[in-house]
C-alpha cells in the first residue's frame, strides 16, 4: 500500500518553519548551519517541496530554541 502525501500539511509546516525562523531574526543560511543541514534541504522544507522526517523536526526545532510542537502550531 503506497502512503499518501498531505500536500496542503507539507505547505503548511514549510510556511510556518519560515514563520518560526523569521521571528527569530535568522536566517535560512544560519539555521542551515545551526542544524548543520544544507540550506538547499532548509529552502526546499520551507516551501513545501519536501516532507521532511521526524528527526529532522526535532534538529530545526533545536537549532530555533523551540518544541518540536511549536513547528505544528498551524
């Protein structure tokens, strides 16, 4: 059985990890370093290119000072 992708729920975490990042004054190149991710990985998450794995919630939600849950609030 193939898993279906909520597209909308993609869109929206992505709009709101850039809500986050923003209220945090830093900038994806920064949070890219924090999380010690690739930026191009962040700028594809932020726009709802690609659904991003539960650990790496947890990494951008680390590298913003902020739960995990903060990331859904949506």
């Amino acid at each position: 059985m193939r898993r279906k992708v909520d597209t909308e729920f993609v869109i929206l975490f992505g709009e709101n990890l850039r809500k986050v990042r923003k209220s945090k004054k830093m900038t994806m190149e920064k949070l890219a370093e924090k999380a010690d991710m690739e930026y191009s990985q962040i700028s594809r998450i932020e726009k709802g290119q690609i659904n991003t794995s539960i650990s790496t919630v947890k990494l951008l939600a680390d590298a913003l000072g902020v739960d995990a849950k903060d990331l859904f609030d949506f």
